[in-house]
C-alpha cells in the first residue's frame, strides 16, 4: 500500500511512481482536505486513494484540487479525483489554458522540439505517452492569484505565492501554520531525470528563486527529488539545505544564457548541431559529452532548445527552415 509520508502537521506527501522516479503529491488536512497536485491519469487509484486510506480518508473526502503549474505529470489526475469527490480544481491564470487543451497533443512543446530536431519516433512516443496519462477536462474554479488564502477550516491555511518561470501560471502553497512551501516545479536544482532544468522564462525563474529565499518557512516541499547534493530524494528540503539549493538553481540561469551565447556565435550549421554542442559545452555536472539526441531526456533537448531561441533572439538572428542561422 502507498504510504502518506508526513511532512509537517498538517501536510503529507505522497508518490507517484514515474518510472524509477516520482511526482510529488502533497495532503493537507484541515476540517476540509486538499490536495496540491494529483500526478498522472493513473496516480489517483494506485497512490492518492492507497494513501488517503493509511490517513483514514478516501478519494471521496477530497474538497479542493489546487494546481501548482498546468504539466500533465501534476495535472494528469485531476479528472478522476474530481469524478470521485466532486472537489473544486483552482489552477492559476497562465496557466489554466494547458488544463482545458490537454487533449491537444500537437501543440505540446515537447513533440514540437522533437520534430524540429527531426527526432519524428521521439515525438510520436510522447504524445502516446500523453493520451495515456492524461485524465479529461474538468471545470475550474476561481483563478488562483497572488496573496490568496484558501480556508481549510481548523486554523489551517494556504497562502498563494506566484512563482512564475518554470511556466507562465507556476504558483507555490504556503501552508500555515505549518511553515511549510509547497513549490512544485519552480525549484530544480541541476534538473530532473529527463535532464536539464527546464524553464520558460528566466527572468521569471530567477526572480521566484529569491521570493522563496524570503519566505519564512521551515521547509519545502519540491514538485520531484530534483538531482542536487541538496536533495535527499524524498522531495522535501528543510533547513540549512534550502539556501544553498536555491542558489545552485539561480546559478544554472547564468551557465545556460553564456553557454548558448557561445554556441550561437560559433554560428552552428544547423539548429540540431547548435543543440548537440550546447549539451557538450556545458559543464559539469550539466554536461552531456557525446551528447545523442536519440536518447537525451525530453527536458535536456526542450531545454537546449529554449536556451538557443533566446540567445538567437538576443543576437538578431534565427535559424532558417533549413538550419542556417542568419541575420534578421
């Protein structure tokens, strides 16, 4: 049976298995329960409701689904627990457009990088991999803003915190009184085990980095064990190791403009060369020497590829249909 995993006193964490690996699902229980996050299509029967039972509690008694960001791998699930409970979904803004296009399996930007880097089997995997893990639409309540406070009666609270950059609607849930910050994805240390960290906009994610630095909180609740010397692989990071995993995660930030920055003035051929020499320039612990895009994680290759429209768009210049870079 899947085990509920104590956090603080009000907040729980469960896994759901991906792979060899985990998304994070977190409980909180006051008068009313909620959960933050629910995995993928499948977690809701073979974690969340084993879970909940350890606790004493069902899929049934399930009031509130809060989002911390709109991937399927933490959204995945919200339809069944939804058809189960009848709990309310609040997912913010920027980013509630991904929960009511999910079926929409073209637009997903993994598949598109893919292609681009004509890895066209890559891309076809991963939108049947879609389909298979992501529940139906469901309705959404009330945006999610920043300073919200959702009343789980009982003296317990959750305060939202925008923390965009990893995507454009990516919040954390601040749990009172626990001290306790549930991030997601917003904190990734030197990435997750499809590779890169992985980041929309990075203005955004280095400034959420430093709102978290400021938070008054005991611990944080991260949305994977990200790969860092500061992560135990439970997903919960407490203490003295908070600050030095933000800071290895703003540092990334740097590494990745300046590298692509030099990947694009060497003036690559081909956006897929560009790709193969940013992953081999970068340096350790990012590098990946002999880089094979055929086996590369989706995130190393989204990632890359991000990181090279930005520094192009930064120099004036794109890549053409056939991989020539020129200027605009």
């Amino acid at each position: 049976m899947a085990a509920a995993e104590p956090v603080s006193r009000h907040v729980s964490l469960i896994r759901g298995s991906i792979g060899e690996r985990f998304v994070a699902i977190y409980v909180i229980v006051g008068h009313r329960v909620a959960l933050v996050d629910t995995g993928f299509a499948d977690h809701p029967r073979s974690a969340i409701q084993p879970a909940l039972s350890a606790l004493g509690l069902s899929l049934q008694d399930i009031d509130l689904v809060l989002t911390t960001h709109g991937h399927a791998d933490h959204m995945g699930g919200h339809a069944a627990v939804v058809s189960a409970s009848a709990a309310r979904v609040r997912i913010h803004a920027g980013d509630s457009g991904r929960l009511h296009a999910r079926s929409v399996m073209s637009d997903d930007e993994f598949a598109r990088v893919f292609r681009r880097l004509g890895l066209d089997e890559r891309a076809a995997e991963r939108e049947r991999m879609l389909v298979e893990v992501t529940g139906g639409t469901v309705a959404v309540g009330r945006p999610l803003r920043d300073g919200d406070r959702i009343d789980l009666g009982a003296g317990v609270a959750l305060e939202v915190v925008e923390t965009p950059g990893h995507t454009a609607g990516s919040v954390t849930f601040l749990v009172h009184p626990d001290g306790t910050a549930l991030a997601g994805d917003a904190i990734q240390g030197l990435g997750g085990g499809s590779g890169l960290p992985l980041y929309e906009d990075p203005d955004a994610y280095r400034a959420s980095l430093v709102r978290l630095a400021g938070l008054d909180v005991a611990q944080v609740g991260l949305g994977h064990a990200f790969r860092s010397a500061h992560v135990d692989g439970s997903a919960i990071v407490a203490g003295a190791r908070l600050g030095p995993l933000l800071d290895e995660s703003a540092r990334f930030v740097d590494i990745a403009a300046q590298t692509a920055a030099a990947v694009v003035a060497m003036r690559r051929p081909s956006m897929t060369d560009a790709v193969e020499q940013f992953l081999r320039r970068l340096p350790p612990p990012y590098a990946t020497p002999g880089a094979d895009l055929e086996t590369l994680g989706g995130a190393s290759l989204h990632a890359a590829w991000l990181h090279l429209e930005r520094a192009l768009d930064d120099a004036g210049g794109a890549y053409r249909a056939e991989g020539a870079p020129v200027p605009r």
